[in-house]
C-alpha cells in the first residue's frame, strides 16, 4: 500500500487542525492522530512531532500548554517550587525541566522570558544558588548551610554524602580546611548539629511503629517532607525508607498512594495557602 503521508501533506494536517482548534500537544496527537503523529516523528519526515509543529509554523510551547492554564497559576507555581525545597528535591531548572516539565513550562507560559528564574524569586530563592554549576564562595556557603538548618536537613557528612550534597562539602573544605568548621561558620554548634536525635535503629524502629499506630501515612512523600530527621536516619541505618518498613515488619503498599503537586494543591483549602504565603 502505497504511503499517503508527505513532509508538504503532514504541514497541511497540523495546519488545519491547528485553524480548527484542535490540541496539538504531544499526548493528545498520540491519543486521537496517531497515524499523523508516528508519521511526522519518522527521520525521513521530521524526526518528532515537535519539529514537525514548528515545521507548520506553529510555536511549539503554544499547542503544548492547552492544559496547563487551567490548572497552574502563579500562586501554585510558587507554592509547588516552596514544596520540592522542603521535601528536599532539587529546584533548578535542569532538574526540573527533566523531573516535572509541566511545572517547568507553566513558569514561562506565566511569568514570561526567564521564566523559571522569575518564579525562584517569587518564591523566595535566589536563582544563582541553584545553577548547575554553582560558584562557590565563603558568603554562599555560610547561606547554604543556614538555609538547610531553617529546612531541618541534617547537616552530619553521612546524611549530606547520599542526598547530593557532595559539591557544598567540597567547598567547605576548601574554603574552611573541613566540613564543621564550614558549619561553625555558619554560627552553628557543630556537635548539636550533628548529634541532634541521636538516631539508632532501635529508636528508628520504635519511632515508625509509634508513627503508624497514630494513623500516620508512612508513604516516602509524606515522611520526607514532614519528618525530614527520621527519613535521613532511616535512610543511613537501614538504606532506604522502603527498607526501614520491612525492618518494623510493615507493609510499604498499605502507606502508598499517588502523589503529585496538582493532587496536593488540590487539597489545600484557602485559609492553607494564606497561611504558607506568610
């Protein structure tokens, strides 16, 4: 059967239903023009659907966000970036970008040229401290460190080693001979800092047990947004937080449950939001 597509025929599609106003974002043509859509992505064509929009003259990031309006706005985007800070995911924009695009997208499509930068600001983050490849001083890390104090991120090497803070170690130690007098800098008790819960696996144990009994979800979200300490414990004593259920003979399926910031933020009521504006 001879082939019906063409670069010229596939322009003329995407046109027209783009006149007819129909979406035309990745999943939606994979959904109901999937003949068109697996055609323009072939090398002999247009290699993917997105050259092959831009092909049609059509700014991709337009028919790309026909969803994102009615959900994101400016107040949800700041709100989900405070959000990935205190569950301890990263907030640059490469990170992001990769992570939850939709969030990423939604900071252009709100906030404009620099978009994501603009939404750091908002939401109270200077957008230089999370570039990729940071610059390092005496100033920015004493900041740092204070900044993961407010977070109540334990600042004991093991814990900082496994949660991707390798480069701020580093530096510490450049600029201050070693990691507690990084620390010390900061105006902080390196020995309170360090030794604060003294964790075990018996108190790890006890305290996850104490935590279900109370009705407490122990899904990975939850726990590592609000009990920051005992994820880190549990994560250095036992390798994992699924691990240290099995340990207390606790079944991780019971605990889980889909999360995302759309279903979070849904569930925020407007006195909720006014009070983490503050």
């Amino acid at each position: 059967m001879r082939n019906k597509w063409s670069k010229q025929k596939i322009i003329e599609m995407i046109r027209l239903l783009h006149q007819q106003g129909k979406p035309l974002n990745s999943h939606y043509a994979q959904t109901h023009y999937r003949a068109l859509r697996v055609s323009a992505s072939k090398p002999r064509y247009f290699g993917s659907w997105r050259a092959a929009i831009e092909a049609a003259g059509i700014p991709y990031m337009q028919v790309n966000t026909h969803r994102t309006p009615r959900f994101w706005t400016a107040e949800k985007i700041i709100l989900a970036i405070q959000r990935r800070q205190k569950c301890g995911l990263p907030i640059n924009a490469l990170a992001v970008a990769k992570q939850d695009h939709g969030l990423y997208r939604a900071a252009f499509i709100n906030f404009g040229k620099d978009g994501w930068d603009k939404a750091l600001r908002r939401a109270g983050f200077d957008p230089h401290e999370y570039y990729p490849h940071t610059i390092w001083s005496e100033k920015l890390i004493q900041r740092t460190i204070k900044r993961l104090k407010r977070l109540d991120v334990p600042l004991n090497p093991a814990f900082l080693q496994k949660s991707g803070y390798l480069r701020l170690m580093a530096a510490g130690r450049v600029y201050y001979g070693s990691w507690k007098k990084a620390v010390e800098s900061a105006g902080l008790n390196y020995r309170s800092v360090i030794s604060r819960n003294q964790w075990n696996k018996q108190k790890i144990v006890e305290e996850i047990q104490r935590l279900e009994k109370q009705g407490v979800r122990l899904n990975t979200q939850f726990i590592r947004c609000e009990r920051r300490s005992l994820y880190a414990a549990a994560r250095l004593h036992f390798g994992g937080w699924y691990e240290a259920l099995t340990a207390c003979g606790i079944d991780y399926k019971k605990h889980w449950k889909m999360w995302s910031y759309r279903t979070w933020l849904k569930t925020l009521k407007p006195n909720e939001i006014e009070k983490m504006k503050q």
